[in-house]
C-alpha cells in the first residue's frame, strides 16, 4: 500500500501487514507503530490519531502530545 512518507514526502511502502513503512526516496524506514508516532508528533492535523492507541477511552481524552513520550 502507497502512503506519504513524513520526512520526504514522497511515496512510501506500507507492508501488507501493516508492520513496516519503508520509503526509497530518502531511506526511511520504520513499524507502522513508531510511523503514526512520529506523524502525530511531527503533523499537528494528525495529533488526535494518538487516541486510538490508548485503548478505551470512554471518559477520557486522549491527552496531549506530551504525555505520549
């Protein structure tokens, strides 16, 4: 699957898998995990996909980008 990839913008490899991102325009590489990370941290339109790695949240707010690291 084609995706973004965040440090060069250019086109990126989503494994099928969904366990690698692997761009080879500028070599970046890294789990699909690390990758929405590093989106919501680096793309403020994107923070708010951090809440869907918090599991339930029913109540709660995903919190900021602070309490992530």
């Amino acid at each position: 699957m084609k995706i973004i990839c965040p440090k060069c913008k250019e086109k990126a490899e989503l494994a099928m898998d969904f366990s690698l991102v692997k761009c080879g325009s500028c070599d970046f590489e890294m789990s699909y995990g690390e990758y929405v990370k590093f989106v919501a941290h680096n793309e403020a339109k994107y923070s708010d996909i951090l809440g869907d790695y918090t599991g339930s949240t029913e109540g709660q707010t995903a919190g900021s980008l602070d309490e992530w690291d």
